[in-house]
C-alpha cells in the first residue's frame, strides 16, 4: 500500500498535562487561595528550574472554564503524572488534570529553554 504523503514519516511525541478545574472543587477563602496559588506557581517553577516542565501557561478565552492551563513535560507520562500529583493545588483539590502523549509533525516543536531533550522522535505504526 502506498504510503499517504498527508501523513509525515516521522513525529515528535511530548509528554502533555492539562489542568482542570473539577466540579467538586474546594471552596476557599481569597486569602488561602492566593497562598495556594503562590504555593502552585513556585513548585511548578521549580520544576522548570529542574528541566522537568518546559513549557507552562494558563488558558484564557477557553470554551470550556474548567481547563486551567497546559504544560510541556520532558519526562514520559508516568513521571508527568507523579510530578502533578505532588502539585499544592492537585493535591489541595482545587485542579485535577489529564495527561497525554501528542504527536506533531516532526521538527515542528522547539523549546529553546529546554536543557535536554523534549519527547521521543517516533514512525506512525504499521497497520
């Protein structure tokens, strides 16, 4: 079968973390939520200053409220997990998250901060 020149023959493949707002979420005073958030916003820097998350932000204008952010990981999903798992708001509640491998055409990433590899380069699998 030929092969489908849409489709590339190599793909980048990065580990991605979705926060989430869930429905049952906590609700906390402004002051424990500023402390929280500040408790957030560092550990999530320090695992940049690590080399873990390479890429961090929040979403703004989203359809959906409840997506709080997106990050960029340079580990494998299981990692990515235990690192969001010991995040003060994941545990405190207020986010939960997703995670997931996305696949890009390859070369079409850079993180230029990064100071080690980010993701796997990888073939679509036969059929």
């Amino acid at each position: 079968m030929a092969r489908n020149p849409d489709i590339p023959d190599a793909f980048d493949v990065v580990t991605v973390v979705v926060l989430r707002r869930p429905a049952d979420a906590p609700e906390m005073s402004e002051a424990d939520l500023d402390a929280l958030q500040a408790r957030h916003l560092a550990y999530r820097a320090e695992l940049g200053r690590r080399g873990i998350l390479v890429a961090n932000g929040p979403f703004d204008g989203q359809s959906d409220p409840s997506y709080r952010g997106m990050s960029i990981f340079a580990c494998d999903p299981v990692e990515a997990a235990r690192l969001s798992d010991g995040d003060p708001s994941v545990i405190a509640g207020r986010l939960a998250y997703d995670v997931m491998e996305w696949w890009v055409r390859a070369g079409s990433l850079a993180f230029p901060l990064a100071d080690r590899p980010v993701g796997d380069r990888r073939s679509m699998p036969d059929d």
